[in-house]
C-alpha cells in the first residue's frame, strides 16, 4: 500500500488510519531517514489508541504506554522503540524489549529496525517506508510480512 502527505498533520492522519489494520502481536517497522516522519507517524498511531503525548524515546530506547481507550479489541500495550543511539543489540535486550515484540495485546513500533536485525529475525512484521521526496512531501509504503 502506498500512500503520500504534504504536512505533519496529514502524516498523523495517516497514521490513525492505518492504525485500525494492526492487531496485537503485531511488530511495525520504520525505516526512514532522520526527519522523514516516523515519529510523527508514530503519534498518529498512538493517538487512534487513545494515548495524546507520545515521548521520543530517543534517549530511553524504550517507551511503554497502557491503551486506555480500547479502540481495537485485544490491544493493550503500546511500544515505541528507537534504536537511533542504540549501541548493540543487546543493549535493548537488557532492558526487556524482546518480552514486548511480538506479546500478545501489545503493538511495538521500531524506529531505525535496520539496527536491531537479529533480534527481528523470523518475526512477523509490518514494513513501512517513509521517503523524504521534498519540502514537505512524504512517500510511504507499507507491507505485511508473515
Ligand atoms: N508530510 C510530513 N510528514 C511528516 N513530517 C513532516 C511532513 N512535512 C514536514 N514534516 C516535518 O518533518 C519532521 C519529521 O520529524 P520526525 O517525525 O521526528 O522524523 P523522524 O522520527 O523520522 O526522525 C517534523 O519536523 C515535521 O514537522
Ligand atoms: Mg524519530
């Protein structure tokens, strides 16, 4: 699927939108240069569950949020990972990350996936690729991968 925006408030759109596809267990993967909008994508997607302020865990790795509003059944927990100063893989295995991918009732997103590749490995996941075309215009492509 592909789609396009031409502001950050289109991308959070997109990103509630395509929110109502994903299911617990279910691991969404963001590929994207640095300012290409995963992120804001990110807060589109956590705002279709309800939660208003998402925290860039840029310094955390991790940010763990309790879904309030159930808007999708069987959705509990969201995840939001981002290994841009990550140093090793293990590094993210030390403080708990594998337990939440691909936990029943919880949806984690990865921004910068590239860099954890052997703890993805054989994972189920969900691609989606954000394109800095110009200015403001954002390309994204999103695939499933069972
Ligand atoms: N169409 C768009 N989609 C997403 N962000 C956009 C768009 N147009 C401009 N922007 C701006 O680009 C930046 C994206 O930042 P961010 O989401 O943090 O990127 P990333 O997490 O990929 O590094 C924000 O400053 C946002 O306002
Ligand atoms: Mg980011």
């Amino acid at each position: 699927m592909n789609y396009k925006t031409s502001s950050e408030q289109q991308m959070i759109e997109l990103g509630k939108k395509i929110a109502s596809d994903f299911k617990g267990g279910d691991i969404v993967l963001l590929y994207g240069d640095l300012g290409a909008g995963k992120t804001t994508l990110t807060k589109g997607i956590a705002s279709y569950f309800g939660i208003d302020e998402v925290v860039s865990p840029t310094f955390t790795l991790m940010q763990e949020y309790k879904v309030s509003k159930s808007a999708s059944t069987q959705v509990n927990k969201l995840v939001h990972i981002d290994t841009y100063r990550l140093e090793e893989e293990s590094d993210l295995v030390e403080i708990g990350a594998e337990d939440y991918l691909g936990e029943e009732n919880t949806i984690c997103i990865v921004e910068w996936p590239e860099k954890i590749s052997t703890i993805l490995k054989g994972k189920k996941i969900v691609k989606i690729e954000i394109k800095h075309e110009a200015e403001d215009e954002r390309t994204i492509s999103m695939s499933f991968r069972t």
